[in-house]
C-alpha cells in the first residue's frame, strides 16, 4: 500500500507541474518540485512526458470530454493528459496507468471527477492500438510548417528526435584522458561511448545522478551536450588572448574556453544576476582563476571598458528549437511572434559586439536554434551590411550549409548552429 501511495504523491506533484505550464504559461525550468517529492525521478518523468507528447495528448483527451469543462476545474484536463501519456508513450502497467491517475483526483478534492476520468482513460486505453498506429508529430502546427519549408528533406525526423529523450553527455577535463575517465565510470558501473566529434566528450547510455560520477564536485567533468561543447573547440583559446563570453550563463562555454587555455582572459558577461549565480557556482567547482564575471547586456556597452578583444563567443538568445527534446515545454511557450523578435534582438547584438573586436580577430556566432532566420539568414544579412566582416569555413565533420555549420537533432547531438566571422584588417 506504501509504494501505491508513494506513486499517487508522485502524480500529484507532476500534475502541479504540468498545470504550471500548460495552465500558467511558466518555463519548466521555473517549475519548483518539493524535495521531499517520493519518487521525484518519476515524477520528473511524468512531467517531460506529458509536456512532450502533449500536442498528441490533447488531440486524444479532447475529442473524448463531451462538455467543455469550466476554467476551474482545466487541472482534470491536465490530468487526463497525465493519464493519456502513461497509457499510449510509458510503460507504466495500465492498471497503474488508470487508478492511480483517478486515485489523484482525491488529491486535488475534486472526488466528484473519479467517474469521468476513469471512463475516458478506460477508452483511451480500448483505442490504444488505432490510436498509435497513426503517427503523431506532436507539435504545434506553426513550428511544423517552418521546418518543413527549412528543411522539407529532414523535417520529419526533426520532429521525431525531438520527441525523443536526450542523452547525458559529459565534458572531461582537459587535465584528464577521457579514456581513463571512461573506466573510471565502467568502475563505478556507468557506460558510456566517445564521441568523434566533440574531443572531451563521453555520452553515456543511461543518464545518472551527478553524485555518481567520479570527481564531479572537485570539477572532473561538465554536464554539456556535445553540441555546445564544440564552441570552445572552434574557438580555440590561445595564450594572452582576451576573449568575451557574451550571453554566458549558465558557463559551460564559459568554463571550456577558461579550461582550455588558463593564460587567456575570459570575460563572462551576462544581463540576467540570477543566471549568474549559476556562472559563478560552475566557475568555482571547476576552480578556474582566469574568469571575470559581470552583469552586463549584449546589447549595450556600459559593461565595456573600450578594450577590444581578440574573440568573441556570442551565444545568442534564440528560439531553442533545436533543445526541444531538453525542454519539451518550448512547443507550447514558444509563440511565432517569438522568432522575428528573437531575429531583431541577435542582428542588434551581432552590430553592437562586432565594435568590440580587434581588426583580425573573430567572433563565433551560436545558436540552440534550427530554424534558418535566425541562422544562416541571420548571418547572410550580417555579412552584406558589415563591410568588414568575412565568414570563415568551420572545418568540423559535423552540421550542414555553406554559411556556418547547422547541426539537426540527432542521437549524439542537439540541434546547433555555429557561424565563424572574422573581421579584416
């Protein structure tokens, strides 16, 4: 009886979850679970799930309420979505599935709603056969057709890794063989496989708690995708360089670049202070002595002390889109009013850094995105009104395009985009 109300505490703190987003419009990554959650993994897990499938969801449970239910009582809609995943993308054994999803409904004092959940799940589960055997995308219809008219060869599979969970990939510490940190992790029962691409990268077959990994406190590794590890790697810090860090929280880059070489300066500035309590926290587990941290906005230059730097990282704000699959709640925050603002925000902050950079040195433009406004035309436009700037061919066996190199969601990587500019002399 234990375990049975560990798992409906479990659904009642994903339900909160899910509400919070879906009804409230916040960012999962505001979202705030109790820790002393049972099961909290599982519940975690109910949540990305609901809110990855959660276009195909809706369009099962909707159908299926034969009255439209009033706004007080959206929280059952939720929770049907919640019941729904269990059922058609889990393994959740359908017993389970079912009564504990109503048993939740007790929870939330709303007793009087056990019936009517009960029957809809039972149906959801009747169809589960037809219901699956049509493929579902599970996005919003606006992000469809973008990618589609990006990439009309690839867009398909972009929606299906995007519904796909993402690995945990970790970055070695330079000072250490990933090889030898590889049988340290086999040591410790924990797989993992190389990847060619990203130097210091090990992507393991099962994600795990960071209290596992050997040496993780003292800054042995870094929890990166590979994707973001190749900004730094591009770079390529080199002795005496100063190089800005712009838009740096919450530090991965940041840490890579100060990694790499300790004789560069690395200047790490971000708009956001909270975000940079995060910088800080990465930049003292790592226990790096070459970061100079400030709160200052890209799109400004009261931070800047007129000293031009010799490289610039601008990883710009963007649309995400190529980390759904991190942060499945972006098919239902992200608006397309978002991407042409985002678009206006990366162009003025591309002219405002560019006055920042020495005659011969290069700035590297990245972006978590994959849709093409905010990439390759982005970096087009910049080219032909910026006299001084030439773009630079990234030799990387990695990504796709003749301006930059965009990277699509795949097993090893998110979906990136990289463009190289150097300014002329």
């Amino acid at each position: 009886m234990q375990k049975s109300h560990n798992q409906t505490n479990s659904r009642v703190i994903a339900l909160q979850a899910i509400c919070s987003v879906v009804l409230s419009k916040q960012s999962l990554a505001d979202v705030k679970f109790p820790l002393d959650t049972l099961d909290l993994p599982f519940a975690k897990s109910l949540v990305f799930g609901t809110l990855r499938f959660y276009h195909h969801l809706n369009d099962v449970i909707t159908p299926r309420i034969n009255k439209p239910l009033e706004k007080k009582n959206l929280d059952l809609h939720c929770l049907l979505l919640l019941g729904a995943y269990q059922l058609l993308h889990s393994s959740t054994p359908t017993h389970a599935a079912i009564n504990e999803t109503v048993a939740v409904a007790d929870s939330i004092n709303k007793s009087w709603a056990k019936g009517f959940i009960n029957a809809i799940l039972r149906g959801v589960d009747r169809e589960r056969e037809k219901i699956l055997g049509e493929e579902h995308f599970s996005h919003p219809s606006w992000l469809n057709k973008k990618l589609k008219k990006d990439y009309p060869e690839h867009y398909q599979n972009i929606l299906r890794e995007n519904n796909k969970q993402a690995p945990m990939t970790l970055r070695i510490h330079p000072s250490m063989k990933r090889e030898d940190y590889q049988q340290h992790l086999k040591n410790s029962g924990i797989v993992s496989n190389l990847c060619p691409i990203a130097k210091q990268a090990l992507i393991l077959k099962e994600a795990v708690n960071v209290s596992q990994l050997p040496g993780f406190s003292e800054g042995s590794c870094y929890v990166q995708d590979a994707s973001a590890q190749l900004a730094a790697q591009i770079l390529k810090p080199e002795s005496g360089e100063i190089i800005l860090d712009a838009c740096c929280a919450p530090g991965g880059k940041t840490t890579h670049l100060a990694e790499l070489c300790t004789d560069a300066q690395i200047v790490a500035i971000d708009s956001d202070q909270n975000r940079l309590t995060r910088v800080d926290e990465n930049i003292e587990r790592s226990q790096l002595k070459n970061i100079k941290v400030m709160q200052g906005d890209a799109n400004a230059k009261d931070w800047w002390d007129r000293q031009l730097f010799d490289k610039i990282l601008l990883d710009a704000p963007c649309s995400a889109t190529g980390v759904i699959r991190r942060h499945p709640d972006i098919k239902l925050l992200r608006k397309p009013r978002d991407i042409a603002r985002l678009c206006e925000i990366q162009a003025m902050i591309l002219d405002n850094l560019w006055v920042c950079l020495k005659p011969g040195g290069t700035l590297l433009y990245a972006t978590c995105s994959v849709l093409k406004n905010e990439n390759e035309r982005q970096i087009i436009n910049f080219l032909e009104r910026t006299n001084d700037a030439k773009h630079e061919v990234i030799n990387l066996d990695w990504g796709m395009g003749e301006i930059g190199k965009q990277q699509l969601p795949s097993r090893e990587f998110d979906g990136f985009y990289y463009a190289k500019l150097t300014k002329l002399k």
